[in-house]
C-alpha cells in the first residue's frame, strides 16, 4: 500500500512537466497554474512517501497545505482563465486565491502539534493519523472547506462544461472525452475525503494514482495533434 504515493508522485511530476512544456511556447497563464496545481499534487504525495518511513512535523503540514488546501483550489484557478472572458474576474479571484494560499501556509506551519505525534505508526496511512496530531483550527478548517469548494467547482465543473459544449457542437471529440476524464480525475480525491471520514483509509493512496492517470490521459486526449471528429449525418429528407 505505502508503495502506490511512488507511482503517484512520478506520475504526477511528469504531468507537471509536460504541462509546463506545452506553457513554453505561448505562456498561456491557464496553463502555469494547472503545472503549479500538479505540482502542489506532487508535493503532497511525496511527503506521503517519506512520511511511510519517517516521521516530520514539516511534511506533514506540507502534505495537508498541498493535498487538503491548494492542489484543488491552483488546478480549479488555472481552469478560471481558460473559460473565464472577462479577465479582471479572472484576476481577482486569482489575487483572493493568492491571498487564502499565504494566509493557508502561515495557518498551518504555525499549528503546534499534540503529543501524539510521538506516536506516529509509520505503518498506518497518514491520513488516518493527522487528525490526532495537527491541531486544526477554526480557520484553517474553514479555508479547508472553501479552497476545496472553489478547486472543485471550478475544475470539475469547468471541465464538464467544456465538454459539454463539444458534445453540444458535435466537433472535436477528443476534446470532449479528455474533459470527461480530466472531471473524473479531479473527483477521484474528492471522493477519498469521504471514504477517509468512513474509515477506508487506504482508499485515498488509490484515487489519488487514479485521479491523477485519468487527468492525464484526458490532457493528452484533449490536446492531441490530430483531433478526431464526430462523424454527423444527413438529415434525412
């Protein structure tokens, strides 16, 4: 089990890579912002390989800055500037985003720890050992909740809306399909939030690996050279 965050945090960094690849040539910003949401993604799921050997204080606020706070919110942003026209809208819920990240990373790398850290069980999934060990606070649960809310809402639903109207306009397929996946990925760890509340912890290391596979193949599918097109028929008489 503490072997699948390896594959998740390779996976992730290559997809981090190729994002920020693609951003080189025309620097569009969605695409920075989704290379800095992977790599919050990556962040997380390496501190999850130290921590299966090793307890720190320092990975484990880090592993609930990138993986509970930013990654969705830094993701869901970048998807605000694709789809988003107006970009002074944009802008400033990119500079509100900014501001809940700074006052998110002081919140947490000040929260003090309980005496249990003491005894942190390598073996055990950290996200079954957290809750006895950071001191959450009422703020930092709230931007919790609402960096999430915002991650999700604009990422998930930025990318069925996209493929939405693909579907809707019966062109660019593969664009469609790739937004589809991109949506799946993106719940996938959304999901394990619930299952880690019912006690399957062992849940989130899988959704993380398969959250992040579907929103890459769905990147690949959607920005594919050669997009292929819905075949649409005559309308008969």
């Amino acid at each position: 089990m503490h072997y699948i965050p390896i594959f998740s945090t390779i996976v992730t960094f290559i997809f981090a890579a190729a994002v920020l690849a693609r951003w080189r040539f025309k620097k569009p910003p969605h695409l920075l912002l989704w290379a800095i949401g992977l790599i919050w993604y990556g962040l997380g799921t390496l501190s999850e390989v130290v921590l299966s050997f090793t307890f720190s204080a320092a990975l484990l606020k880090l592993w609930y800055l990138s993986g509970a706070m930013l990654t969705a919110a830094w993701l869901g942003q970048g998807t605000v500037y694709l789809l988003v026209r107006k970009r002074g809208i944009a802008d400033l819920l990119m500079l509100l985003l900014g501001i809940a990240s700074l006052a998110s990373a002081v919140l947490i790398f000040a929260a003090p720890l309980t005496p249990q850290a003491a005894a942190y069980n390598t073996a055990l999934p950290v996200s079954s050992q957290y809750k006895d060990i950071l001191v959450r606070t009422g703020p930092v649960i709230l931007l919790t909740i609402l960096l999430n809310l915002y991650g999700t809402l604009t990422l998930v639903g930025g990318a069925i809306y996209s493929a939405f109207l693909f579907w809707r306009k019966r062109v660019l397929v593969n664009r469609m399909l790739g937004n589809v996946l991109i949506a799946a990925g993106a719940l996938m760890p959304a999901m394990a939030g619930s299952l880690v509340k019912a006690g399957l912890v062992d849940f989130l290391y899988f959704s993380e690996l398969l959250g992040v596979v579907l929103m890459y193949s769905g990147f690949i599918l959607a920005t594919s050279a050669r997009p292929v097109e819905r075949a649409v028929s005559a309308p008969a008489g």
